[in-house]
C-alpha cells in the first residue's frame, strides 16, 4: 500500500528545502536608554524607554559560502542585518516586565513580512 501511495504522488512529503525558522546563526545587538516617568508612575517603577536594535539570522552555508575569512563571514552578516528604533512604557511586575513600544523598521530583508511600523507588546519574566 505504501508502495502504491508513493507512486499516485501520496505518502511521506519532501523535507522542506530551508528550517522553518530561516537560519543557524543569529547574532543582536541593542542599545536602550530609559528614565522614570514623573509622579504616581514612577513610585510605581514605570519606565519610558528608546532603543535600536540591529541582528540577523543566516543559513551557516550562505555564511561560509563567501569564502571562508572571517571579513568576509562579517561582511555577509552585515548585508542581511535588519534593523529597527522604537519607544515605548515598561511597566514592572511582580513576575517580571510588560513593555508596550512603538517601532519601526530601518531594514529589513525582501522575505521578510514586516510592516514599517507598528505596535509591540513584550513580556519578559523574571525566575528569582
């Protein structure tokens, strides 16, 4: 039976040519300043908050493809680095962070589906 469904076309499908997630090397760097917001917000610990962001994730193939120096591997990530600026409010809580930011996108890559601008809500816990 499998035989027979191999054959129509059916069965086990191909393995996908890329990772869904798109690479094997990802590397970031952020710069943030921020400061307390006066009043009632800032004995509660609310913060406002600027920052640019600039990364990448890259097939290691492509990477080692450009030669193999590392000039040229540093090169290569830099051309298809993303990038993006934002402000926002950080509000603390007991389990950790909520930030509510307005961003926007200096870079981005052709596949990418991001829009120029927009909302983004961020949630980061805290174990201790």
């Amino acid at each position: 039976a499998a035989a027979a469904a191999a054959a129509s076309g059916g069965g086990a499908a191909k393995p996908p040519l890329r990772d869904a997630v798109g690479g094997d090397v990802s590397a970031t760097a952020t710069a943030a300043l921020s400061t307390p917001l006066p009043g009632k917000l800032a004995a509660a610990g609310v913060r406002a908050q600027v920052f640019g962001t600039v990364g990448g994730l890259h097939a290691l193939g492509d990477l080692t493809a450009t030669g193999g120096s590392l000039a040229r591997v540093a090169g290569s990530f830099v051309r298809g680095a993303r990038a993006c600026v934002g402000a926002g409010i950080v509000v603390p809580t007991g389990i950790g962070r909520i930030e509510f930011n307005l961003t926007h996108v200096l870079r981005k890559r052709p596949e990418d589906a991001a829009r120029r601008s927009g909302w983004q809500v961020g949630v980061s816990g805290s174990i201790v």
